[in-house]
C-alpha cells in the first residue's frame, strides 16, 4: 500500500528512452534551434525503466475509487458505469482533434452532431430547444436564471426573489444570487414533498421564478408539480427544473410536459461522461418557448444543406463559454442516446428506479427511513439509530470504504440528520446490491460490538482519516511526508 514517487523510483545512470541523436543531426539542432534555446544543464527527469512506469501509474490508479474498480452509490451524482464504447467515439480523429478554428464548412461533421443532440435532449426534455454550452450543472442553472431574468427584463416586470425549496441542492441558491436574485427557502411537507400550503404563502408579484429539482433530492416525485406549475404561471414565474435526476425520468415522463419552462441536464451524470473529480463536464440547458430567445449564442442551426453557427440574436444573453462547450462530452453522450434508443432510454429510467426501490427496501429494516415511499432513483436514510449508539454516518460512511465501495453522499439534504443518500444506478447487478447491504447491515451489527474499531475507520485504505478541510486546500501530492 506503499508507492513512492516517480523521482523517488529513478536511479541515476539508468538512462532513459531518448531518441537517438547523431552527432550530425545534433549539429545541425544546435543550428536550428540556436544556442540560447538549448539547455546548459540536463533536466532532472526520472531515470526508470518503462515497465516501471507503467507498472507506477496502474498501482497509483488503483489506490483511488473509481466506478470501473467497484460500486459508486453517491447520491445525486449517478455515478452509473459509462460504456467504453463512447469513450471510443469520442476520441476518434475526426473529433479529437478538430480545431475550434475551423471553418464552419470544414466541421459540418461536428456541428451536425451537436444539432442532433440538441434535437434528441429537447425530445427528451419536451423543450423547444437546447443549448450545449454550459459546462457544468451549476453553469447551466446560472443560464437558466440569466434567461429568466432577462425575460423579466424585457416584459418590465420587477422581480426580486427566485423560490427554492429546502432540499435544494446548494448549487440552486448559488446560482440564485449570481443571477441578481435573492433565494426565499420554503419548508417541505411531511411527506419530503414541495409544501404547496407553503409555497402559495411565498409567492408574490416579486417571485421571479421558482425553482425546484424532480425528482428531488430525497428521491421523490413531486406529484404536486402541475398545480404548481399552474401557481407559478398566475405570477408570471417561470419554473426552473434542476436535471440532475434526470436519469430517473426518461422516457418516462418530462419537464416541459409538467409544466417547466428551463432545465439543466448533466450530461456528465445521465448520459455517459466518466466524472467526479472535476473532470470536463456539460449542463446543457433546455428552454421553452417564451424564454427560447433569450438562449446563448452560438446556437447550431442547419438549413437546407449545411449547418451552421447562430451569432445574431437580438435577445440572447451572450456566451456562457469559449467556443461550444466540452464538445468530448457531446460526443459521448449523442453515442449513448443512439445506442440505447428511446425504449432503452426507457429502460435506463426503470432500472435505475427498480435497483434504488431494491436496495430501500432491503436496508430501511436495520437503517431509518424518513420518508418511507416508493421512491424514484435513489433514496435517503438517515443514521439516527446509529447515532444513538455513539456512531456517526460519517463513521458509517469511512468504514464502507474497508470493503471497496465507495460511500453514499452524506449529510445531504440538509432536511435528513445523518443523511445517507444512496442512488444504485441501474447499471448493478441485483449481486451487487445484495452484497452492499449486507456489508451494511454487517457494519449497523459491528456499531453493537466493535464499535471503535468503525470509529477508527477506515483500515485497508493507502491513507486512513485525512484532515478533509486541509486536504482540500493544500493538496500534497507527496503523501508519505
Ligand atoms: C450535481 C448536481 C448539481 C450541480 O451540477 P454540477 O455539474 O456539479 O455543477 C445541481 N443539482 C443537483 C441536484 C445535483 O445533483
């Protein structure tokens, strides 16, 4: 479990794999290139053999949880397993390395694919179009609220508050105040629900939208959604769906068809881009037809024989990113849509709902379940009886990570004490989920007779109970020290 670093693994005098330069060529390098452009001093790179390095590289990625090593059931982030066979797509040449600087007629290739997903996330969404640009979930929900205020704007409505329920996740009320808002957080009923008693008390002619996530953040479909949506239109407020749970709707049901007028998806989480770390994201954000002017440019549009580039719209609100998004991720995510289909697209949504259902059901008999329903992708306990015996969910959570899973999101939403989020995804197996809550239920039966031994946990990890605050603000690559 011990790995030094790469300069620590060099040997002097080893040698290293250089390109054979011959005296000639050499000359003539020092020609080219001229003397004050060559080094006087050898870098210090590491002297090692390439078996060593490669065997380095496959040892260190495997000190880290990753979804292609074991199960990932991070609440809110479907980290589903992501088919190799769009990675595959989205490095093919003619995508990978496309320069953003090429005419438009020299990427017809390109631009029709991203008219095409446009096409298929609007169809999915029940939007009347899509933009690709924003790069993250958190990008496309600051967009979205950009368009609406511009909406606003443009109609001479003054509008002050964005209305957001207190499951939100954090990014809505950050995105909320960035846009010029102010977020009023309304309670949830009983049943972890939008309070609709609440939500009319909130609204006024200030309301500039309301903004909610369906399902939420609890894993629960507001069932209440028409007759809110019908609220929010006597106000002139338009609805703000947060698609982050979007992997539990489709082809089920959608947005536009509950009333939504904006919705962000991320690609990264429902429609195949490997993430998690900050890696390259895209909040693709879907608009109705009352805010559809007010989208980012450039649109990709195409008339009778080519594609092209939208710039001039009178009522744009600009350009949320350089060039057109993380186009990688626009090829990996048109791939999946295709190879699944509608009906398989369908089934992705079932599953996913099957597997969260499974699992909820296996674990409420030794795990609190606040909120005991028949849920949609993914659920929340809560670890109030461990508690009681003197553990906490964090504990609960490091001590999961001793039998290669990763551990559920903790402590959100906020309205769950001792919040474990759990979302399966419906790429496991039913082996997998019986085995996850045996280690669960194995673990709520050591809190009884080991207790400190889950306190001190985790014990087979490269690093054990890392300083969180610190670790994420002076990363030290040099571990050992
Ligand atoms: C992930 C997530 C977001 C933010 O998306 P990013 O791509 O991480 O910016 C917003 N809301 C919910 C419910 C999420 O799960």
């Amino acid at each position: 479990m011990s790995e030094p670093t790469i300069f620590e693994l060099s040997k002097k005098g080893r040698g290293n794999h250089y390109i054979p330069i011959t005296e000639q060529i050499d000359g003539n390098l020092q020609e080219l290139l001229g003397d004050e452009n060559l080094r006087e001093i050898p870098t210090d790179l590491p002297e090692i053999p390439e078996n060593e390095v490669v065997r380095h590289f496959i040892r260190l990625s495997c000190f880290n949880h990753h979804i292609d090593k074991g199960f990932y059931p991070l609440g809110s982030c479907t980290m589903k397993y992501n088919p190799k066979v769009n990675e595959a797509v989205a490095r093919i040449d003619g995508f990978s390395k496309l320069h953003p600087y090429r005419p438009e007629e020299a990427v017809q290739g390109a631009l029709a694919l991203m008219y095409e997903l446009a096409g298929a996330l609007a169809e999915i969404s029940g939007m009347e179009r899509v933009s690709l640009q924003p790069t993250a979930g958190a990008q496309g929900e600051f967009a979205g609220l950009l368009m609406i205020r511009k909406y606003h704007l443009k109609k001479g409505n003054r509008k002050e508050v964005v209305i957001i329920p207190d499951s939100a996740h954090g990014t809505n009320p950050a995105s909320v105040r960035f846009a010029g808002y102010r977020s009023v957080q309304i309670k949830s009923n009983p049943e972890g629900l939008v309070s609709v008693r609440a939500l009319q008390e909130a609204i006024d002619d200030k309301t500039a939208a309301i903004m909610l996530t369906n399902p939420n953040t609890l894993g629960l479909f507001e069932s209440e959604i028409e007759s809110i949506a019908e609220i929010a239109r006597k106000y002139d407020a338009p609805m703000y769906m947060d698609g982050a749970n979007l992997n539990a709707l489709l082809g089920i049901a959608r947005p536009g068809d509950m009333g939504f007028d904006c919705v962000h998806f991320n690609l990264h989480k429902t429609f195949s881009t490997p993430h998690g770390g900050g890696g390259p994201g895209s909040g693709a954000v879907g608009v109705s037809k009352r805010l559809e002017p007010f989208l980012p440019v450039p649109l990709v549009a195409r008339d009778a024989d080519r594609y092209y580039l939208e710039h001039e719209r009178a009522d744009s609100i600009g350009r949320m990113h350089g060039f057109y998004g993380n186009f990688a991720v626009l090829v990996r995510a048109l791939a999946y849509v295709l190879s699944n289909g509608s009906d398989g697209l369908r089934q992705t949504a079932e599953g996913a709902i099957i597997n969260a259902n499974y699992l909820k059901e296996k674990l409420k008999t030794r795990y609190n379940l606040p909120y005991d329903r028949h849920c949609m992708h993914e659920f929340v306990l809560s670890g109030d009886l461990q508690k009681k015996k003197g553990v906490r969910t964090m504990e609960i959570a490091k001590r999961l990570l001793d039998f290669g899973f990763h551990a559920p999101t903790i402590y959100f939403p906020l309205i769950v004490s001792e919040a474990l989020m759990i979302e399966p995804t419906e790429t496991e197996t039913r082996e997998t989920l019986d085995r996850f809550a045996e280690i669960m239920r194995q673990i709520d039966s050591e809190i009884e007779t080991i207790p400190e031994y889950v306190k001190s946990s985790p014990h087979n990890t490269p690093v054990k109970r890392l300083d969180e605050v610190l670790a994420t603000k002076m990363l030290d690559v040099c571990w050992r020290k």
